[in-house]
C-alpha cells in the first residue's frame, strides 16, 4: 500500500483523496484551515452551483482557458458522473435554468458534508490546521512535503490542490503556485477572473444600484470585439457587475492589462435601429407638448433616465415636437449604443475564479501528473483552468481531482 498525500482540502483536494483511498491508498490530506471546504461553503450564494447538466460538447465550450487540455479528464469523469458520485453518497440535486446543478437543501454545506463522510469513511487521514510549506523532490522523483512546524511528511506521491489566488479569506493564497516553481514549472501570469470592472465614466456612480436585464453587451478593443453576450448587469459605486459583464471578465482581462477598452451596452436589443427609432417617435408622438426630460417614462428605469437625457446632447427642457430627426436618430443611436471605457478588473478578493496558473503544458492531462516531478499532481484551480460561471468551475475541479486521486493510486499499488 502507497501512501499519497493531499495539499488542500477544497473541492479537487477532496475528490482526489476520495478517488486514492477508493483505490486501495494510504491517504493523508492537509488543510490549513480549521475544516474542510471553505470555499465550496460560500460558492453559489451559500447554494453550491456543484456542476451543469449540459452535454459534453457544451461543458467543453464553457471553458474559457486550456479548454483542450481538459478532454481526457472531462470524459474521465463526466458531469453526469459527477451527479451520480454526489447522489451515491447520499446527496439529492436538482437542476435549475441553464442547467445549473444544486443541492436539494440549497445549503452547500451538504455538499462539504457528503464528501467528509466520505473521506472518514474511507479512513483518510484528515490533517486540519496543517499548513505544508514546501514539497520536496529527490532525483525528480517526489520525496516529501515540509509542515509549517519544520516536520518532514514523506509519501510515495504528492497531489497539489491548493486552489487559486482569490477569496484568500478562504484559505486559497496561491501557495500552490510557488510549490509548483519550486519543482521547476512554470506559472502562467495570473489574474483576477469572473470579476467585475471599473469604469472611467462618472455616471457610474450615478447608476448604482441600477440593474439591466436583457441587455446585449459587447467589449471592444479598437475595432476588435473581444466578446458579445446577453444577460443581465448591474451598475455599481466603482462600474458594473451581474452574471453578464463576469462572464465578459474572463475573455478580456489580458487585453485590459495592456489598455482601457470600450463596453458598448445595447439596451434594446431586441429592437433594429429603425424599430427602435420608430418606437422612439411613437412615444414622442404621444408626449408632443411635454418636455423632452419628462417623455421618456416608458423608455427606461428612472435612474437611467438622468444619464441618458445628458449623454444625448439634448437639451432636457426642450418640447418634444421641437426634436429634430437628426437629435432623435442620434438618440436611438445612443439607446442600441450606450457606451463606458473600462480601465482595470476589480482585485483578487472581488474575483470568483483566478485565472492563469501552473501551465498545463508540463501536465499530462490523462493523470493530471507533473512532466518534471514523478509523482507530483495537480488538480483544481491551481492549474491554468477556467471556465464562465454555470457550475463548470467545479466541475473541473472534480474531474482532475478524480483524474489525479485514481492516477497516483494506480501508479503506487
Ligand atoms: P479551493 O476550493 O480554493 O481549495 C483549496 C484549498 O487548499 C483551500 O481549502 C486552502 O485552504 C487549501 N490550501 C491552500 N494552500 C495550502 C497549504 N499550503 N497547505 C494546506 N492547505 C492549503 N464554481 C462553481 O462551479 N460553481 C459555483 O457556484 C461557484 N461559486 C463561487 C462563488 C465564489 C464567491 C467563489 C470565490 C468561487 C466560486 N466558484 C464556483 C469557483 C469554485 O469555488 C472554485 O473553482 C473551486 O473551489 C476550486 O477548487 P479547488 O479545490 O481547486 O480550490
């Protein structure tokens, strides 16, 4: 019996340990925290979006970072097997819009719950309060991994799931990523992911609060989009937020480092140019002798009323009947194109999911073992990973993890 020792207690820690001990493993887990799973506890609101129930073709679109390196993982371990592992182990789900897989109780702590009794039951050793600070290799083979209190730890393999770089509160402070270039790979740049944005623009501040539904946004650099979508947003003291402009997050963030780039916010987009010109008329039409300021009820939130009366260069106590074809078209213009420069992410703590990571260049994606060290995994959100939001952040955490617990117990027994 080989003896395998686990860095991190979140989800892929978890399902690694689970996956090694099923296989007959020695397994021991540390954690630094005082229990497992802080960070799963406050995923999905406290709800715990623990996967998706797409087919594989979507999960596979849903990763935005190093979505190749995953195939063998993800069909190792799939969505669907994901379910039916939670649902063995006694945890009833139910599937919300879009897929989104949670727990019955809506209490992720059911989640954490399964899984530690899992663990127990399994006789894994379960090291709490046991930060490891260094992970040591002989000859290129792992060697040991080295406590915090000095004490060495040997064991015949090494799996590193020491989660990202944001919500440090949680425990996830990057360690990882110096183990990993300690062992002589390479750490991509990483960055805030699922995050929201700052804007340069003042009415930001005047829109807080301010939430859009069903509006198309589109992130621009120059002439090149970067990313278009539909959703929801939300303005806030500092720029703007909600599942849309997250998402928008993880596909420009490298751009955004370089320079400020243009967010472009349909606020009709269900309506042409012209549809919304013509709809512009009609409300004008019944609103003739009123003030510009006071015709536009009907078109938008209160809120945004202010905003978009100053962006549109008319001036507010105008008569409506007195708005020329021009002002007015170049209204409508402004509604299908309401436009912010975005100057940076917001930081780390603010970001679900960190983006960059050990580089999957140096993992062999069917074991998820490091190219450079026998013996030593990866899984989780240490390695260059990332997907939208939906629960497939998870879900990768689960499949490597499980990829990585099976593998390093099939190369010890
Ligand atoms: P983590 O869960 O971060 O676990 C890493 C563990 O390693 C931590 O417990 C940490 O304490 C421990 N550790 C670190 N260094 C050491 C060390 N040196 N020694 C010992 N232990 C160490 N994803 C979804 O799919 N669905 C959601 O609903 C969702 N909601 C989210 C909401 C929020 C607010 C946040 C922040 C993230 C959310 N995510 C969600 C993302 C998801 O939580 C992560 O992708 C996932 O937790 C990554 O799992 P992991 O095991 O790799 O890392």
């Amino acid at each position: 019996m080989g003896k395998i020792l686990v860095i991190g207690g979140g989800a892929a820690g978890m399902m690694a340990a689970v996956f090694a001990a099923r296989n007959g493993q020695k397994v021991c887990l540390f954690e630094k925290n005082e229990k497992l799973g802080k960070k799963l506890f406050i995923t999905g609101k406290g709800r715990c979006n623990l996967t998706n129930a797409c087919d594989m073709e979507e999960l596979l679109d849903a990763v935005v970072t190093n979505r190749k390196f995953l195939y063998s993982s993800f069909y190792g371990f799939t969505n669907e097997e994901t379910m039916e592992f939670f649902e063995e182990l006694g945890l009833k789900m139910k599937t919300e819009r879009g897929n989104r897989v949670f727990p019955v109780s809506d209490h992720s702590s059911d989640v954490i719950k399964v899984l530690q009794d899992e663990l127990r039951k399994l006789n894994v050793k379960l090291c709490l309060k046991t930060e490891v600070a260094r992970v040591e290799e002989k000859d290129g083979h792992f060697f040991g991994v080295q406590l915090k209190d000095g004490t060495t730890v040997q064991g015949d393999a090494c799996i590193i799931a020491t989660g990202g770089n944001s919500y440090q509160t949680t425990g996830s402070t990057g360690d990882g990523y110096r183990f990993a270039r300690e062992l002589g790979h390479t750490v991509t740049e990483i960055a805030p992911a699922l995050v929201p944005l700052e804007i340069r623009e003042r009415y930001g501040k005047d829109l807080q609060g301010l939430s859009l539904r069903n509006v198309e946004a589109a992130v621009l650099d120059g002439e090149k989009e970067l990313y278009r979508d539909f959703g929801e947003m939300l303005f806030t003291h500092y720029g703007v937020s909600g599942p849309l402009i997250l998402s928008a997050s993880s596909y420009i963030g490298k751009r955004l480092r370089e320079r400020p780039l243009k967010l472009v916010i349909d606020l009709k987009p269900a309506l042409s140019f012209e549809q919304m010109d013509a709809r512009i008329l009609r409300d004008f039409e019944e609103n003739k002798n009123r003030q510009f300021k006071n015709s536009l009820g009907k078109l938008f939130p209160s809120k945004l009323i202010l905003v978009m009366i100053s962006l549109s260069g008319i001036c507010p106590d105008k008569k409506v009947n007195e708005i020329s074809k021009e002002e007015r078209q170049r209204f409508a213009a402004l509604i299908k194109g309401f436009t912010m420069t975005i100057t940076k992410t917001r930081d780390f703590n603010e970001a679900i999911i960190t983006q960059g990571g050990v580089s999957v260049k140096e993992i062999n994606p069917a074991t998820m073992e490091s190219k450079k060290v026998k013996g030593v995994y990866f899984a989780g959100e240490v390695l260059d990973l990332d997907a939208v939001t939906g629960g497939f952040n998870l879900q990768i955490a689960w499949s490597t993890g499980n990829a990585a617990g099976s593998c390093a117990a099939d190369d010890e027994i």
